[in-house]
C-alpha cells in the first residue's frame, strides 16, 4: 500500500473533555482510514504516482489524470489533513506559541489573542465542511479556510495548523455549536510540534 493510515500519536481518550474519545474513535478509525483506502484504490494502476508523497499528488493536483483527479483531491487532501490535525494536538496542551513561531504570528497578527481570533473566526465561518488554516504562503503567515479536504497544498502552500470543522469532528459532543468546538480546541494545540511545522515549512 502506497499510503497508510498513521497511528494517533496519544490513546484515543487523550483530549477528553474537549474531543471525546468516541469521536476520536470513528474520525481517525473510519473517517481517516476511508480517506487512505480510498486514495489507494485511486492510484491503482498509476504505478508512476504511487510513490509520490502525498504533498506532490496534493501540489500538482492539476496535473494528475482527469479520472481520478477528484478521488486523489478528496481523499489525498482528508489523508494529508487529518495526518497533519493529529499531531498538532496533544494532552495538557494549548498555552501561546514561543519562539519562532511564536515571534511571526505577533509580527504578521499584532498579537496571539489578534491571531486567534482571526483564525476562530474563519474557521467558523467556513460554510459546510472544510477546514481552518494557519498556512505559510509566499514565506509569510497567513490564515484562510479551505472547503472540504481542500489542502493548501494544493495552493502551492505549507500548512501549519489546522482545525477540521466538518461536523463528523464535533457533532457527537457539540452538536452543531462549531463556535464552542473551535473555541475549546484551542485547548489541545500542541504548540511544540506546531512551531516544528512551521520551522520546515
């Protein structure tokens, strides 16, 4: 298999209260693994693609064969995401950025509580299902929501930091208050791996 759904870095109850180990349960055990199973079967006979990492398929989106185009865009974009959304968050997390990271968002936002709030309020705001993003575009910092499993990749961007705002994310415990969801969430960044996401990208 070229692509391969990753093990959550923490038990699936780790973010309790805020994600409920049921919800992490099905996102990353049906919702992720869909995404993975469904892109390998897109690449089926693309032997030339199956090698690429999953941020070439998602750059050059434009380019992969019309047949299967929207498959690797759906179900690419859902593996990237979510493989990226899993790691930035953590147990007893949350708190300010430091350091590099840290040191752009004041310099590009004003301020961190500047950033979050631009960022909580386009995450929220992202009509239906799609994602939140704090992105690094053009060397700068920038935040922006993406409909669907959209990835910025495919934008010719690196993201950073992202918040999933389809309902299969919070329904089961924030019914459909996707404010409340995002807004607690901020409570399990893993800011660490966040500020390593951004030193590679």
């Amino acid at each position: 298999m070229a692509h391969q759904l990753p093990d959550l870095p923490y038990p699936h109850a780790a973010l309790e209260p805020i994600i409920d180990e049921q919800t992490m349960r099905i996102h990353h055990g049906k919702h992720h693994a869909g995404y993975v199973s469904k892109l390998n079967a897109a690449l089926e006979g693309h032997p030339d693609l199956q090698n690429k990492s999953i941020k070439d398929l998602l750059g050059g989106i434009n380019s992969i064969p019309e047949e299967i185009r929207t498959a690797v865009r759906n179900n690419g974009g859902g593996h990237a995401n979510h493989s990226l959304f899993w790691r930035a968050m953590a147990r007893d997390a949350g708190g300010e950025p430091t350091g590099e990271l840290g040191d752009a968002i004041n310099e590009t936002f004003g301020s961190f509580e500047k950033f979050k709030e631009e960022f909580s309020k386009t995450a929220t705001g992202q009509f239906g299902s799609g994602w939140g993003w704090l992105v690094v575009s053009g060397g700068k910092l920038k935040v922006y929501s993406t409909p669907n499993q959209d990835s910025p990749y495919m934008k010719g961007d690196t993201p950073v930091v992202g918040v999933d705002v389809w309902e299969h994310a919070y329904y089961l415990k924030y019914q459909n208050d996707r404010g409340t969801y995002v807004d607690r969430w901020w409570g399990v960044v893993n800011w660490q791996q966040v500020n390593e996401n951004y030193k590679q990208a």
